[in-house]
C-alpha cells in the first residue's frame, strides 16, 4: 500500500480516455485537457469506454508513475460529465479503486444504536 504525501490532490479526468496511452499519452492529457501540470506531484484518474479498466498518472519528485487496475466484475463510478475533472479525497479513491460507489457509499449494516 502506497501513501500519497500531504497536498497531493487527487482528479479524475471525466469522459472516457484511450486505455492505450501510456506516460506520455496521459501527460498531455493532463496538459492539454485538464489544463494542468502533470509533473506537479498530482494524481490523474482517467477510465476507459467499458468502465472496467482505470490508470493513474503520479509524479514523484524523480519521474512519472503509471498504475493501472482492472476489474474482472463491475465497473469503476464516473462522473457523469463528458469533459473536465473533479476532485477526490484519499477516501474516495480508494473506494472507486474497490469498485465502490464512491458519490453515495452506503452501510452495508444498520448503524447500532447506542444505549
């Protein structure tokens, strides 16, 4: 398990992106569409056409990591925009990346009351 350090913010590129591009596909993705610099320690979600299969694009202070994560059932929660980012916290990645709805996570059990 990796730990992001603190400040790094965490976007998710809305609309569907070629799963074929690689460091230097999302780079300018990143640039181009999301007008921002992928080399500022940021992460950098980005999703295929099927929704099954996400990559994320991370600087680190001595070059570009690139992740990938498929799923073998279900599919990742994406925004509904075609263009853009949005934002996430370290909580919400971490459900997408579990195949988690992570824009409404429920309890999969009453809460106990207290007595």
């Amino acid at each position: 398990m990796m730990t992001l350090p603190a400040g790094t913010r965490i976007w998710i590129a809305a609309g569907v992106t070629d799963m074929r591009c690689g460091f230097n596909g999302l780079a300018a993705k990143v640039q181009a569409t999301l007008a921002e610099d992928p080399f500022a320690g940021h992460v950098f979600v980005f999703r295929g056409r099927r929704g099954h299969v996400v990559k994320l694009l991370w600087a680190t202070g001595d070059g570009l990591c690139l992740f990938a994560k498929r799923l073998e059932r279900g599919h990742f929660v994406w925004p509904q925009a075609d263009s853009g980012k949005v934002h996430l916290t370290p909580a919400q990645l971490s459900m997408l990346l579990e195949g988690i709805n992570w824009k409404q996570p429920e309890r999969t059990a009453p809460a106990l009351s207290m007595l």
